[in-house]
C-alpha cells in the first residue's frame, strides 16, 4: 500500500535525504520518496503503519501528517505562518539576542570592581560555549542535521557535528578555568571560522535555513546577526593571541 504524508519543517535537500533515510529504517517500509518542493512523503509500506510510528522516527524538527488529515491543530498552525513570516528579524532572533545580552552583563559584573578587558573576554568566551553547548544537548539528536545544512566540516564528515556540542562545553571549560587559554583561542578560530564560512555561504546563496546555534530547542532563522554573533567571538580570540 502506498500513502502520502504532509512533511512540515524542511529546507533544503540535506531535510529530504534525512526524512527518505529515518522513515526508510521503519520495519514494514519498502520505499521513501520525498518531494521538497511540495512538503510531501511518498511512503510504500507492505502493512499498514500509524502516523505515530512515522512521526516518533523522525527528528523533532519535522511533523508529519497525512495529507488529506483535516483537524483544528492543522489550520490553526497554517494560519499562523503567515504572522511568523511577517515577523521582523529582531522579533526572531529576540531569544539569540536576549541570552548574548546577559552573558555579556555577567560577564561585566564579574570584573566591574576591578576591571580587566582579557578577564572580560575570557569570561564572555566561557559562558557563550557553556550557554549555547547547553541547548545543543537537548537535542543530541536531532542537532547534527541542522548543522550540517551550514557547516562544511558536519556536511563531509557527520561525526563531528555530534561532537561539536561537547568541543563547545570543553571550550567554555578552557575558558572559565583559564587552562591552556592559547590552545583554546586557536580552536575557537578553527571551529567559528569553518561555520562563518558556511554562514557567509548560506546568506550569499540567500537560503532559507534554521540557525542551529542554539540546538533545536529555539527555532532560529539564519541571518547577519548569526555572522555578527560567530565574527564577535573570533575578533576576541584574535585580540587575545595578539595580546
């Protein structure tokens, strides 16, 4: 038997290979085919499957339904696309925003008394892996997929985007504890510099992709200010080696 599923959440053909190869690993299903461009799954399976069983093997990024499902969660959430795409930048990125505004007040309060623009840094550094690694752990999961849309390293090799959460907490450690600072100064350059190339990347080719820089708890729209936010931390890293 074969049924067509409506698929919400996918941006670019990284999305559609990854919901072919989970819906493809269900006992049951014979063949996948995903149409990108229409936000729809073509799944041949020899006895019938439930949408539970389908939507439990898919990351939470995506949510599947069948396509003739008609139900008030339905057109309530179609009616609220287009408020969401009316939303100014700002209003997006409020949660990347608010979080980058109270790392750097902690990290002033921390030296206010006695002031010293490299503890500040270090400080700032620290926090900024420790908070962001944070949210990239709710989703151990799910994260690689939506790095390796942007990242050219998680793209050629998919294991370091399960990693990257715990290179940023490592990193953060570095920092905050102030363990072989240098070390962890030429990472920073190395691991933001690959993903800014990739952000540069994806704001050039004008795609529509979700910023994975707070995991997947918080959907973000890949923007200026997610190269602004990567270019911060590495003018720091360099002041720092130079200093």
């Amino acid at each position: 038997m074969k049924h067509t599923y409506k698929i919400a959440g996918m941006t670019c053909n990284n999305c559609k290979a990854s919901v072919e190869k989970y819906l493809s690993e269900i006992a049951h299903v014979s063949e996948v085919s995903v149409n990108l461009e229409k936000g729809e799954a073509e799944v041949k399976m020899n006895k019938h499957i439930s949408t539970d069983i389908l939507q439990k093997a898919l990351p939470e990024k995506y949510t599947l339904s069948e396509k003739n499902e008609k139900n008030v969660f339905k057109s309530s959430s179609m009616s609220a696309m287009p408020m969401e795409e009316e939303k100014s930048k700002l209003q997006q990125l409020k949660p990347l925003l608010l979080i980058i505004f109270y790392i750097a007040s902690a990290s002033i309060l921390l030296h206010y008394k006695n002031w010293s623009w490299n503890d500040f840094m270090l400080d700032f550094m620290g926090l900024f892996y420790i908070v962001f690694s944070f949210f990239k752990m709710l989703d151990l999961k799910g994260f690689p997929d939506s790095f390796r849309m942007y990242d050219p390293l998680a793209k050629r090799v998919p294991f370091y985007g399960k990693i990257y959460p715990f290179i940023e907490t490592a990193l953060g450690l570095m920092f905050l504890m102030r363990f072989e600072i240098n070390i962890a100064l030429i990472i920073t350059l190395v691991v933001l510099g690959i993903t800014t190339i990739g952000v540069t990347k994806t704001l050039l080719d004008k795609k529509s992709i979700r910023c994975a820089c707070l995991g997947t708890a918080l959907k973000l729209p890949m923007t200026e200010a997610t190269f602004i936010e990567n270019a911060i931390m590495i003018i720091m890293a360099i002041i720092m080696l130079i200093s």
